[in-house]
C-alpha cells in the first residue's frame, strides 16, 4: 500500500476559502465524556484514599504492581546511574541543552521576574514583591512516549524562579499493560524506565519523583497522600486523562496550560529549499494524527515544489503513516495574495510554532502578533526549538497564543504587591478613598482612611 499526505489545497482568491479555511482549522477540545467521568472518579478516590489509591490505578492502568510507594519511588542514585549509563554523546548534548535553557531563562527572570519598587512624590513607598512557588509538580509522559527535553523545559525554569522543591511523575508501565495500549492482564513489579528521562532528571535537578502516571499522579500531586507531597502548580504535558484531570484541579492548584494537539505554520517567500520545509512540516505532523501543519505562500510553483517533497520524502520516514493521516486530516498549503496578506492569515491562526521562512524575516516579524513561538529566517528550524535553541517549547496551542504565552520563569513565581504610605500620603489617599467608599456605601473603608487625615472627609 502506497501512503499519500494530501495537505489541503486553499487559496485565498477562492470563493469558498473561509468556509475551507474553517473546516481545516476545526479542532473540538471536549473530552470524551467517559473519560471526564473517569477522571473525576479517580480524583476523588485518590482524595479519599491517598497512596492506597494510587496503588491500585497504578497496577490496573499501568499494570505496574507495587507492594508500597517507597516501591515507586526514584532516588538521586537512580538519576545518576542513568546519566552514567546512557553515551556519552547523549550526555553532551543533554548537559547542552540544559545549559542553553537556563541560560535563557536566567535571562528571562532578569527582564520580567524581579522584584520592583519607587516613591512617589509624598514618600510613598509602591511596588510589587517577587516570590517562586514553593513546590511544583511535573508531569513527563513515560512508556511508548518519552520526552527528556520536555522534563528540562520545565524543571529548568522552575529552578531559575526558586523553587526548592520539584517533584516529578513519570509513569513506567509494564509492556501490555493498559497505558501502553494492551488488554493488561499481566503485571510486574519493574515497568518500562526510559533512561535518557532519568538522566534528564538529574542533570535538570529534580528533587523527587514517582513512577506513577494518568489521572492519578495529577490526583496525588494535587491533593497529596502520606507519599507523595502537595504542590503548589502542576506542569508537563500528557494524554486527554492527563489533561482532564488538570482542568478539574485548577483552583486546588496552579496549572501551566491545556495543551491541544501540535501545530506548525510556515510562512515561506518562496526562496527556502522545499525539502527544508516539507520536512518542517513532516516534524509536527509526526506527533500524531491530529496535529497540523499549514504552509501559507504567495508563489503557486513553490507549494507544488513543496508538494513533490512531500511526496519523495514521506517513505523515507519511520512515522510515515501517522504524517501522512496528519497531513491529508488536518494540513493545508495555503496560496496567498502576497506575504502581508500571509502574515494577517497567521494571526488568525495563532499557531504554536511560527517559520518565517525568509530571506528578510524582519520585514515580516513586526506584522505577526500571535504565535507561542517566531522562529526567524530558513535556518532556523522548529525543531532547534524544540530541544537545544534555549527558549521553552512548552508553548500555546489551538489559537491560545492570542492569549497566553509560553511557559517560563514567570509560571512558577507570583507576585505581591508593596503598599507603605507614608503621613503626607495619608493626606492625599485617604480623601481620595474616603470620597469613593462613601460614594459605594461603605462607612468603614471611609472611616479607616479618614482616622489617618488631619482635616477628616465628611459623610455625605
């Protein structure tokens, strides 16, 4: 069987584009309502029950058995012999990375995580006072799936804003069992470590960490059992369980975001070679099925040249399949007036991860305001974002980046605000707020501001 990725074909100069346009872009973020029921099933059980709980999903789901937690605990020793273990090109370039992050993010703090304050012209003192969390939780998909470069993009930041304590989750389910798409009969007392993730642990310093996954670990960290300590926020992505269960303890705790499937938009002038960008394009499609991957263009013959390399590549690729259903499901190559008229598209889209695919990104730059991430000029793959450039890949999904931002330093501190009003002060604010707590009916803020003037307000 011949595998075809069949990206949408739009232009904008089309009469039926908005409604195409539309139809590409739909993405419904319900959850499954057995799975909503689930989830709050489990939440409540683990509340209710604590490491006893935690226990059992974890041997039914994970089919990972356990005679205590201790049993599913990681220690430091365990961090280190993996990073000991795993090549030494492997510990280069994660030590690399990890490096590049923090130097970011130290750079970050600096700019928008520090603690401020002025007087005005009375001598009053105003600021705003800049506290890390105490204790955080990470979330890092383990099994089939493992990503050591998310446990850096989030464990990093976190130790740049302060915060002392970072407990991980990382499921290792057993072969066959439930999480890993099997019947999950069989259990074990080892389940599936993913070496590269506990050497990312240590060389991102974590303080704790589980192997426990699901519903139940967002459970456990949010509430906390004998075990496992109460955080103050939970971050890291993971399945639609995962993601269930951090809407639904929102509010118990911080969380960093829903995220929704990966999302990737070239805008290309036409001069970078198409193999580079089909294989852009190829790198979030792999992700799964439901990611998107959108070439936006003005030149008709560099989207057919694009094409051709999607069609010369995609057998060459290990995940073909699932790039080829991503593509032909959710992608488009979209032919466009001119560059100005792709940059407006983009708005509207506010992908995840932008490609100005140009030889004069700067031209194009300063017309895009909403994207998770700008990745400028043609070398600049997304993938370079992805794990080593330095800025986090946590980031905005389905059209979020108009209104959120990527994760950083700032997810894991919060901020107080410095009021000392000095006797003259006193004298200007306090006729101020008295005027308008009388004007709201509220005698007593009008009379604890009036108690500090020399010449009180009077009642109206």
């Amino acid at each position: 069987m011949t595998l075809v990725a069949a990206p949408a074909r739009l232009s904008t100069a089309a009469t039926t584009f908005e409604a195409d346009f539309a139809a590409r872009l739909h993405w419904s973020a319900d959850t499954d309502a057995a799975i909503e029921h689930r989830v709050a099933d489990i939440l409540a059980d683990v509340q209710k029950r604590g490491d006893a709980a935690v226990l059992e999903y974890t041997a039914r789901f994970d089919g990972l058995s356990a005679p205590d937690m201790a049993a599913l605990e990681l220690t430091q020793a365990d961090f280190k012999a993996a990073f000991d273990a795993i090549p030494e090109a492997q510990r280069d370039a994660l030590q690399a990375a990890a490096k590049r992050v923090r130097s970011y993010h130290e750079a970050q703090k600096k700019a928008s995580g520090e603690s401020w304050s002025y007087r005005d012209e009375d001598g009053t003192l105003l600021g705003q006072k800049v506290t890390p969390l105490d204790r955080v939780g990470i979330y890092v998909p383990g099994g089939k799936a493992a990503y050591p470069s998310s446990l850096l993009m989030n464990a990093i930041p976190a130790h740049v804003a302060g915060v002392q304590e970072i407990i991980m989750v990382v499921p290792t389910p057993v072969r066959g069992s439930v999480a890993t798409g099997g019947t999950g009969e069989g259990t074990s007392t080892k389940g599936e470590r993913n070496e590269l993730v506990l050497a990312a642990a240590y060389v991102a310093g974590v303080t704790r960490a589980f192997t426990i996954g699901g519903a139940q670990a967002v459970a456990a960290l949010a509430y906390g059992t004998a075990t496992v300590p109460k955080v103050d926020k939970i971050t890291g992505p993971g399945n639609a369980y995962v993601a269930s269960a951090k809407k639904r303890v929102f509010g118990t705790v911080g969380i960093d975001m829903i995220a929704g499937p990966s999302e990737i938009l070239v805008l290309a002038d036409g001069t970078t070679p198409p193999d580079w960008v089909a294989m852009d394009l190829f790198s979030q499609a792999e992700h799964d099925e439901l990611a998107q991957s959108i070439l936006l263009c003005p030149d008709a013959a560099y989207i057919d040249a694009v094409q051709r390399e999607i069609d010369r590549l995609l057998p060459t690729m290990p995940r073909a399949e699932i790039i080829a259903k991503s593509l032909t499901g959710r992608g488009a190559l979209i032919l466009t007036k001119d560059m100005e008229e792709a940059c407006a598209i983009s708005n509207r889209i506010a992908p995840e991860h932008l490609e100005v695919s140009s030889t004069d990104p700067h031209r194009w730059e300063p017309l895009l305001r909403h994207a998770g991430a700008i990745f400028l000029g043609a070398f600049t793959s997304e993938s370079l974002g992805d794990y080593c450039a330095g800025p986090n890949h946590v980031l905005p999904t389905s059209g979020t980046a108009r209104f959120s931002s990527p994760l950083g330093v700032y997810d894991f501190q919060k901020r107080s605000s410095i009021i000392e009003v000095s006797e003259a002060g006193a004298q200007v604010l306090g006729k101020i707020a008295a005027e308008l707590a009388y004007g709201e009916g509220l005698q007593a803020h009008a009379q604890a501001a009036e108690m500090r003037l020399t010449t009180p307000v009077k009642p109206r």
